[in-house]
C-alpha cells in the first residue's frame, strides 16, 4: 500500500443524493492503492445506507490485512 493518502469527506445526508454506497464504493475502487481518510458530516440519513458504508470500510480493512 502507498503511503498516499486520500481525503474523502461525505457531507449531507446519508443515502439520498448526497451520497450512498455505490459512491462509497466508487471512490474506494479509484484509491485501492491509497489510504484512506474518512470524515462524515452528516445530520442524518437511511440507518441502512449508513450501515451498509460501514460494511463496504471493513470489508476494504479487511481485504488489505
């Protein structure tokens, strides 16, 4: 892994067309080489969206042990 680093903020809310898990996804697949820093700033959202980005993180922690 590089020790590049990159920067994904998610900002708005969780799961409509601010962001979801397909993005998530999709940035992740562009940075596989990277790691990646997360901030989410987030009021609120779909709790199964949330969940299922949350998934798609330690799947890709997992996958790089």
């Amino acid at each position: 892994m590089s020790n590049a680093t990159y920067n994904l903020h998610l900002k708005g809310f969780v799961g409509g067309a601010d962001f979801d898990r397909n993005y998530v996804d999709f940035v992740l697949a562009q940075n596989s080489e990277q790691s990646v820093s997360v901030l989410i700033d987030s009021l609120g959202g779909s709790l199964a969206t949330a969940l299922s980005i949350a998934s798609a993180f330690r799947f890709i922690f997992e996958k790089t042990k």
